[in-house]
C-alpha cells in the first residue's frame, strides 16, 4: 500500500502589529496560498509572534495542517506577550505539533535572528506578509526574506489590497 506523501513544509515570516481588519485579509490570503502551494494540507513552521506568525497557525488549523514553533527564548512568553494575549498565545502553544527552543533564555534580537534562520532552515518554502518597507533591526522580515533567499528558499511575499500597519518597525 502507497504511503501518503509528506506535507509540504511552509515558514510564515511577517509584520507583528497588522490592523483587525488586515489580520482577515491575510488570513484569505493565506488560505489561497496554501491553496496553491498544495492541494493537502501544509505543515506550518511559525515563531508565533503576534500578528502575521498567529493569523498563520489559525488558518492552517482551520485548513486541517498542523505546524511546529520555533520559540525564540525560554522567557518569550513572559518578556514578550502581553498579558491580555497570553491565552491566544498559550491555546495556540499548545496545539503545535512540536517546540523547539534555538537556545536562548532571554529574548531579544539574537534570539529572534536565530528562530528566524532556524525556521527558514525547516521549510521548503517561505511566506512573507510584508509590506515591503524595510525595517528597523536584524531580525526584521525584511532580513528573513533575505536570509531565505540566500539560502535559496522559494519566497511568496503576500499583501492584500488594503492591509495596514498599526505603526512601523517590525
């Protein structure tokens, strides 16, 4: 008997801080990508941060995939989501296939940098919601779009007709 094929392995990179209503228009965006990308469902490899990371694991689960975090620091629950988000972020925690940890105890650009090049090492292909602004540190998507094409991951950059920013820097 054939077995199934693996699922195709998709990173998510993207900006933290989108409006409500881009946060909807990525994730149709997302669900039609995926769509293309593969005709089952896609195993998801996120570092969870808010906004595009968390839009990402949502539509997987409601497309059926499944996905693994890459957790930054040891402390990034506690340094870096707010307290009025940490249960969206524990639900979601919890129902990774796998964590993996690059390492760090506290969070900060180093750890970032490092999940990043850590999940574009896990995937067959990227997808960034980046508006195309460059940012403002090294671990910005920008940086990750670079990085994966440097090691020569194929990249869809997403960014629907009226997606906004609640500010800039990410």
């Amino acid at each position: 008997m054939p077995t199934e094929p693996a699922p195709v392995r998709v990173g998510i990179a993207g900006h933290i801080n989108l409006t409500r209503d881009t946060e909807l228009l990525v994730a149709d965006a997302l669900r039609a990508e995926l769509r293309r990308i593969s005709d089952r469902p896609v195993h998801g490899v996120t570092c969870l941060a808010a906004g595009a990371d968390q839009v990402f694991a949502r539509t997987l689960l409601d497309m059926g995939g499944t996905y693994e975090v890459v957790l930054p620091a040891r402390d990034y629950r506690t340094a870096v989501i707010a307290p009025e988000n940490r249960a969206t972020f524990d639900e979601l925690l919890a129902r990774a296939a796998a964590v993996v940890h690059p390492g760090y105890d506290r969070s900060g650009t180093a750890a970032y940098v490092a999940a990043n090049r850590e999940l574009v090492r896990r995937v067959q292909r990227l997808v960034a919601v980046w508006d195309g602004d460059p940012g403002c540190h090294a671990a910005a998507t920008d940086r990750t779009v670079d990085w994966a094409r440097q090691q020569g991951v194929p990249i869809t950059i997403l960014w629907p007709a009226g997606a906004r920013r609640t500010k800039a820097g990410d």
